[in-house]
C-alpha cells in the first residue's frame, strides 16, 4: 500500500495554477524529498493532505483514505510539522502536546508517549517552561513531537531546515 497516493491533483486560486495535474505515489516505509523553488506548490500540496485546502480538482488519499471523504481517518495517519510556528505562547510544551493530543482522541494514557517525545528530543527539561519563554530553535522543535502525539504512520516535515 502507498503512504501517499495522489492522482491528477490540481489546484487553482483564481488565475493562478498552484497545482496542474500532480501524480505521485510514495510507498509505505519509505523517505521521500519534495523539491522545488519557492511557489512551486509544496506548502499547497502538502496542506491539501493535511485537510487543511481543498483541491480544485483529483484525489489525495493518506494510507488509502481519501483526504477529503474520509478526512478524519485521513488526518490520524497523519502528522505534519509546519513550515510557519503555530503555538499558544502561554502554554507549557508539555500543555501544547498534551492539547495536541487531545485533537486526536488520547488523553492521561498518552502521557507515557509523551514523556519519551519529550525525552527523545531533549524536552524534557523544558515540558514546564510555556512557549513564549523558549528561543525561536525550541519553538521549532517542539513542533516535532506535536506532529507525533497521536503515533501518525505518515509524517510530513514542511520546510524541515
């Protein structure tokens, strides 16, 4: 099964052709680099798999979901780390995941996840410190574990660097 299947994807704003046509196929356990100038369309398609827009036209699925009628099933194999920093300043890394995870269904049981998220990716020390006190560095990383609360099988990373 494919991680990702898109077929004849398209995405127009007005005038503009964000998307023409795209066909892709990325088979599960694999890595994959989606390259290309800025307002290539990268940020647009991977925010059609995310649910996040609409396609103009053609199909994405997530792991055989369709991302527009199974959206939700769509969306739980699925985590995506951001190009931009979407965070509450007032709230501590551990109340962003925790928050996260809650989108997803997951409550006190994913705790345990959490602290070895946290663990992992040297959080540990700052789970209690709220968002608006870490540098622009951490920031970013927290957006890592937040992708990865609810055990997605596909993780996109939009703009890793």
């Amino acid at each position: 099964m494919n991680a990702i299947e898109i077929e004849d994807l398209s995405k127009s704003y007005g005038s503009l052709q964000a998307l023409d046509k795209i066909v892709l196929a990325i088979p599960e356990g694999s890595f994959f680099a989606l390259l290309g100038p800025n307002g290539a369309g990268k940020s647009t398609l991977i925010n059609i798999l995310a649910g996040l827009t609409r396609a103009t036209s053609g199909r994405a699925a997530i792991l055989g979901h369709d991302v527009r009628k199974e959206w939700r099933q769509a969306r739980a194999k699925l985590g995506v780390v951001p190009q931009e920093l979407a965070y509450d300043p007032f709230f501590t890394v551990r109340e962003m995941l925790t928050l996260q995870s809650g989108y997803f269904g997951f409550g006190k049981e994913n705790r345990a996840w959490l602290d070895e998220l946290l663990e992992t990716l040297g959080l540990a020390e700052k789970s209690d410190t709220t968002m608006n006190h870490l540098s622009g560095g951490m920031k970013r990383r927290v957006l890592i574990p937040q992708a990865l609360v609810h055990r997605p099988p596909v993780v996109i990373l939009d703009e890793p660097t």
